[in-house]
C-alpha cells in the first residue's frame, strides 16, 4: 500500500482557489511557490485582500512582522523552506484557517505562536523535527480537523489532545510510539489515523470507540494481535496492517461489511483468514510475502476484486478461485513456486483480461 506520509488525506476540506483571481484590483489569491525567494516580497504583503498565498519550496528563512497584514489570508503555504522560528505577528491572522509549516527546522517553542490562530482547522507540520508538541496548541485550537505530524521524533501526545474534539485527520507516521495514544480513542470524530512506521506492540480495546474511523494505517509496526473491539469500527473501509507480526486476526473483523483495501503484506498468516472472504466490497488486496500455499475456496467470494497481490508467496499453481474475479485488472504472481500456468486459467482471467498479470517462474 502507499508509503506517502500524506497518502490518506482527504482533499483539503477549505475551499482553495486554483487560479490567479481578481476582481476590482482586489487579488485573493498568489503563488510565488519555487522560486528560490529568499524572503518574503513587499509587494505580496502589501496585497490586503490576499486569502490564499503559497510559498512552499523556496529558501525563506525569516517571516516579516508586516506578515500581520493580511488579515484576510485563510490559507498558507510555507512548507520547504529554512524556517527556524515564527515572528509573533503571525498570531494576529486571525482568519487563517489552513497552514503548512512542513519540512522547516522549526524549533518548538516557536510553535507556541500558533495557539492564537483560533480559526485554524488544518495544521500540518510534516519533518519538522519536533519531539514534543506545545500543550496550548492543543488546548486553544478547539477547530483543527487535520492535524499532520508524520516524519518528526513524538513518542506520545499532550493528555490536551482530548480537547480537539473535531479532529478528522491526525498522521502520525514514521515517529517514535511505542504505545498507541489512547487519547485518540476518545476523538469520536476521528475518520483517518496513520501511525506507521512506528514501534507499536498493542492496540487499545478503546478503539472500538471510534465508530467513525474510514481509515486506519498501522503498517511496519510489531503487532502480534488485534483487539476484538476493532470489528465496531463499522465504517472502516481501509485497513493496512502491513508488515507487523500477526499470524491471524479476530473473528469480529468479519463483520466491517464496508472494506475496500486492505493490506497484510509481510505478516506470517499461511493461509488467507476465512471472514476476509466476507469482505464482498474489496477492491485491493494485498498478501504479498505472507507465507500462502493455498488459496480459499471462499476467495471467489471476491467478486469486486480489481487489484490482489500474492507474490513471494508459496503457491504452486493458478487456482480456479482465481478464475472467478471477473473483475480483477491486476494480479501479481511473482516470486512463487508456479512452474506452469495452465491454459483454461488463462482463458478464465483474460475475459474480461487482466490489465496487468506479474509471472516470474
């Protein structure tokens, strides 16, 4: 599945314009993005009406105090650049409700500027080297719906997080967790968490709580189990469990009757767990490297299967199972022990054909 830190954020819930516009002299929108500025220009913090600005990729060490005026700025963008710390007079964009300080060596109490935005709903803040976020930021931004914090050194959050109660979005990949942050299980609003690329050892049975989480991404952890309470998770719809240690999962998963991809790529499962063949809506599969020599008959029950994944496995043959996903475009086979692809299954899958097969035999 996707490694992209920022692979499972939805589509930025403030309305962003894509195009220069102007009406009456009045600009609301600059992108001065890649164009190795190496502060910000005079004749942008001039522009009053401004409510969108990006600046990401450039060479801009220091934001200017005349930042204040643009008080009508909703987004911005200042994501790779040389940001060390934060000018006071950012506190008084009072309408800003989207920033990106991503991939800036920001020091932390730098950050402690932003507990004024009151209005901010999206703060991202991807490689920026923090091993700890300033409690006011969660105790006075009671708005943020995303919250990106993937690629820094936390090892937990402020018991304060309890207080973004509108939170949606929270990424926390490639950090230091050890023990999930059970603070999270009491956002009920939370639909994504991305924690891989952590240390994990055990999810909370609290998770249950979250009957509205559509996403959930604990890949490359060292789970062995899973708690029976993920199963009221009802509107899960993606599941990525790659890479951790599990040989099973609970018998209540069967009943997230919403899946559309899931990934178990590198567990030691040996044989596919009989309640994913009730996964009916499944689009992508993934059981790449999970020690399979054979395949359910159940798995025909896949009947919406586009993508499946079942390389550098132990199958020795093409099974008819496969035949029956009419719907499958790709499917990869590499890396087994298949010694001869028989022709009736061949016939089977190439009506309608497979977009893609992998065979490396």
């Amino acid at each position: 599945m996707s490694s992209d830190s920022t692979k499972c954020e939805h589509s930025s819930r403030i309305q962003q314009k894509s195009d220069p516009q102007q009406v009456s002299d009045r600009i609301f929108f600059t992108d001065a993005s890649n164009q190795s500025l190496l502060t910000i220009p005079a004749d942008i913090l001039a522009l009053r009406e401004l409510e969108e600005v990006h600046l990401e990729n450039n060479q801009i060490a220091e934001i200017p105090n005349d930042i204040q005026h643009l008080r009508k700025i909703r987004v911005l963008y200042l994501n790779k650049n040389k940001l060390k710390n934060l000018c006071p007079e950012m506190g008084r964009l009072s309408n800003l409700e989207g920033l990106d300080l991503s991939d800036n060596p920001l020091e932390a109490s730098s950050l402690l500027v932003l507990s004024s935005l009151r209005q901010l709903r999206e703060l991202r803040l991807y490689r920026t080297d923090l091993a700890d976020i300033p409690v006011v930021i969660c105790k006075l931004l009671h708005h943020l719906e995303l919250l990106g914090l993937a690629g820094n050194r936390l090892k937990s959050l402020p018991k304060e997080i309890v207080n973004q109660t509108k939170l949606r979005e929270i990424h926390l990949k490639h950090n230091q967790f050890a023990a999930f942050p059970l603070e999270l299980c009491g956002l009920c609003n939370l639909e994504i968490i991305d924690l891989d690329e952590n240390k994990l050892t055990v999810i909370p049975e609290e998770i249950g709580n979250l009957t509205k989480l559509k996403k959930f991404y604990v890949s490359y952890n060292s789970l062995a189990v899973l708690p029976e309470s993920l199963g009221r998770c009802t509107s899960l719809s993606v599941l990525d469990l790659s890479y951790n240690r599990l040989h099973a999962l609970p018998h209540t998963l069967g009943e997230l009757s919403q899946m559309t991809e899931v990934g178990l790529n590198g567990n030691h499962l040996e044989k596919i767990p009989r309640l994913l063949c009730r996964w009916t809506s499944l689009f992508l599969l993934y059981l790449r490297n999970t020690g399979l020599r054979v395949l359910r008959r159940s798995c025909r029950r896949l009947v919406n299967l586009r993508f499946l994944d079942l390389s550098q496995n132990f199958l020795e043959h093409c099974t008819l199972q496969i035949c029956s996903l009419k719907n499958l475009e790709v499917l990869a086979l590499d890396d087994n022990k298949i010694c001869q692809v028989l022709i009736p299954f061949l016939a089977a899958t190439m009506l309608p054909s497979p977009t893609l097969v992998w065979f490396r035999v």
